[in-house]
C-alpha cells in the first residue's frame, strides 16, 4: 500500500507543471556520472528513495 500512495505522488509530480521546469532524470543522472555533481544525486535521491526503500523492504519482507 505505501509503496502505490508513493507511486503516485511520483506519477503527480512528474506531471505537474512544476516539474516540466526541473531538470529530467535522465539529466540529473549525466550529470552525477560524468560531472560528479553531488546536488543531481541528492535529487535522484530525493525523489526516488523513499520509493527504492519501500520496495527494498517489501522484497525483503517476501524472503522472510
């Protein structure tokens, strides 16, 4: 249940108007790797960790 309450907040979020103006993924990413911008990974972070740890923890739970 919370990992699809946080799906969907990522799914509003890419389509809200704000995020048009935000750097891409795909971005933030070639930043991080070729440029070692900490800032990009702390976005990355920021918007998809809390849906990486749910699932961690899910998956995690099944193997128990």
């Amino acid at each position: 249940m919370a990992a699809a309450t946080l799906l969907l907040q990522h799914i509003r979020r890419l389509a809200s108007a704000s995020a048009a103006a935000e750097p891409t993924d795909r971005e933030l990413l070639r930043r991080f790797t070729c440029d070692r911008d900490e800032q990009a990974f702390a976005a990355l972070l920021h918007r998809h960790g809390p849906m990486v740890w749910s699932a961690c923890r899910q998956n995690t739970a099944l193997h128990q």
